[in-house]
C-alpha cells in the first residue's frame, strides 16, 4: 500500500511547484492541500487536490487587519478543516518556517492526526518577522515539531542553522523546471515562433533581452530601463520585454515612454502557459534584483531555472541564492543597482554570439543535470523514505 502526503501549499498551492512531485505519485498516494481562492493556476495537477477555506484571504484589501493577525495569531494563512483534510497522511509536506499552515501540520502531529512533518524552505533571511513575538512563537512550534527540513539553497541552508535548526535534520535539495516543457527552440516550434515574434513586432535580427518578475521596486526595473538607455545607444537592434504585473507596472510603462524607448520596451503581461515560448524567443535573461529587509532572491520564483532550461544566457545581480543556482558558469552576475555594469554585460552577450551559444548550453545540461523534476523527485523520495522507516 502506497504512504500517504499530504503537500500543503494553501492559496499558493500552483501547478508548476506541483509538476516536481508528479514523478512520486509511482511510490506515494499524494494529496494537494489548497485554498479555495487560489492565487496561480492550480489546473492539470496530476492528483487530488483539496480546497480549504483561508478567511484571511477575504480581507488581503485591508493591510491594517493582516498587521493585527500577525501580532495577535502569528499569521494570515490559517486553513478551516486542516485536520480533517490532512487525517490519516504519512507526511504532512509544507512549506516555509512562519506559515500558519505548517504551524497547523505540525499540531496535526501532536494530536496523533498524521505521523510526520517535513518542510520545503525558500527563506534565506533570518529572523524574519521577529518583530512579532506570535510568529516568532509560531517559528519556533514549526522547528521543534518538523522531522526534515528541505532547503532549496546553501543559504537557505544557513538561515536555518541560525534559527537553531539542528543540521542533521537539514538536507538540501534545489527547486525544479520543467525541462520538457521549458527548452531551446526546435525545428516543430519554428512557425508558431516566426508568429510570436510577429506579434510581439519583433524583426528577424533584432537582439532579443528578457525579464520577467513581478513589477516592484525591488525586481530592479528601475535600473533596467537606464541600462536599456544605454543598450540601446550601442545596439541599435536590441529588443526589451518585459514580462509582469504589479503595483509598480503603469508607472514603469511612463517612466519608458517618457525616455524614448516605447519601440525598444515592450511590456506584457501573459499566463504561465504561455511563458516557455517567450524563453524561446529570447537571446538573452537578465535578472536584476535587490535585497530590502523583507524580501531577497531566494531562486528566482523558478524564472532562473526556466531561463537555464531554455538555454539561455543570465545577467543578473548578486542577490540571495543566484550564484549557487545558476552557477558562476551560467552568465554575468554584477553589484545590485549598477545600471552601466548591467548594460554593459547586455552589450557583450549581444555582440558575442558564440559566448551566448557556449553559456546557453552549459545552462541547459546543467538544467537537465540537477533541476529537472525527475533528479529533484527521487532526492524527495529519498527523504520521505528517511522519515518513514
């Protein structure tokens, strides 16, 4: 009989986290544990899914309520009918130190409902939200009661050492990409990429540069436009897309325009579905992020790994975990907030062909290396099998 998991993710549960647990429904009886107001797309999941209520979720309009629950409860994401929907699991998987929800598996353990708890951690800062005595109760409850700590990165990894973690109970395992889905340009794709390039008026020459992240500050828009400026002096055919939404996203729209490049920026917003062929037109990823107190780059929210599995080349900052994902190997990686470095890195790769066929290359073998879902299952496996015996 197959041991049951229970993978729970609340409002961020997505189908493209879930495609690397897909492999493991062969060895286990896996069950997805949701939100009924889903933030990704949650379609095509290849196992069961269950769809709790986060009441929090109702009152995210209001920042004043959500700062109240923190102080009060610890966190927002409380899931209503937790235990009936995790009862009888093998493992509870959740995800991240100060989630309600791990908070919830790790009750669900004592009470005797489920028999283990293990965690995926992204977070590489710290103490985070220590401000708040309920989620530093809360972090604490999680560490003591979780069986096994997955960290996606070394500095994961350290992060967790300082929050008292015993490292014997720490293993390192990356996020995953698609590498079916997210790969270099093939023959069967040429037609359906001569029309996307058409519509999104791209010339057969032009020098295409791609980002992609959602439109904050801290994603490093606004040193990536003054780089486009610069770009665009040395390579008359260069091409920006830019690929999100946020609060940030009208603004930068002016902000371009107000500098002459509404021809050279083109801003998109698109879903997931549709990303791996935005990779394939391509020439070039940068990824120039910033670090704030709250917020560091952890992995890219997995377009890194995308950008690798398309065989593309990276410029991106040194930033959180970039380095131990791509490699230094894999691209140009400059200081945050060098707007001429980052152009200047741009201006090479685009006059250097053989450099962006050599690195694309690498990036992709080490894609398919270390990152696609069936390496990253079997170390999964392999850590559920430790916590089982």
């Amino acid at each position: 009989m197959k041991r049951k998991i229970a993978i729970v993710r609340g409002p961020g549960l997505s189908k493209w986290e879930m495609r690397v647990y897909e492999p493991l429904t062969e060895w286990f009886d896996l069950t997805a544990i949701g939100s009924t107001k889903p933030v990704n797309d949650t379609k095509n999941i290849q196992f069961p899914i269950k769809q709790l209520v986060c009441p929090a979720q109702y009152f995210a309009s209001m920042p004043k309520l959500i700062s109240i629950m923190y102080t009060l409860f610890g966190d927002t994401q409380w899931l209503n009918g937790f235990d009936k929907a995790v009862a009888g699991s093998d493992i509870v998987h959740s995800v991240e130190l100060f989630n309600a929800y791990s908070l919830q598996a790790v009750r669900a353990k004592k009470k005797g409902i489920v028999k283990a708890v293990t965690l995926t951690i992204h977070e590489n800062i710290p103490f985070l939200y220590d401000n708040y005595a309920a989620k530093m109760a809360l972090k604490q409850e999680v560490i003591e009661g979780t069986d096994r700590f997955l960290a996606i990165n070394k500095m994961s990894r350290e992060m967790l050492l300082l929050e008292g973690v015993d490292e014997k109970r720490i293993s390192v395992i990356p996020q995953s990409v698609d590498t079916g889905v997210f790969h270099p340009p093939a023959k069967q794709d040429s037609e359906n990429l001569k029309k996307l390039r058409k519509k999104c008026n791209l010339k057969p020459d032009d020098f295409v540069v791609l980002a992609v992240g959602r439109m904050v500050w801290e994603k490093g828009w606004y040193d990536l436009i003054p780089a486009a400026l610069r770009v665009r002096e040395k390579i008359k055919n260069v091409k920006f897309i830019f690929i999100g939404s946020g609060p940030e996203r009208k603004y930068l729209e002016s902000f371009s325009k107000r500098h002459g490049l509404q021809y050279v920026i083109t801003f998109m917003t698109l879903p997931y579905s549709q990303m791996d062929s935005m990779f394939r037109i391509a020439d070039l990823f940068v990824y120039p992020t910033l670090p704030t107190s709250k917020w560091n780059a952890q992995f890219g929210g997995g377009v890194l790994t995308e950008a690798m599995s398309s065989a593309l080349p990276i410029v991106a900052t040194l930033n959180g975990g970039v380095i131990d994902l791509v490699g230094r190997e894999g691209g140009i990686f400059l200081q945050p907030q060098r707007f001429a470095d980052l152009a200047d890195a741009i201006i090479k790769f685009a006059h250097d062909p053989k450099l962006r066929h050599k690195i694309g290359q690498r990036n992709r073998k080490s894609a398919l290396k270390l990152y696609s879902p069936q390496v990253v299952a079997k170390q999964i496996k392999k850590q559920w099998e430790m916590v089982l015996r």
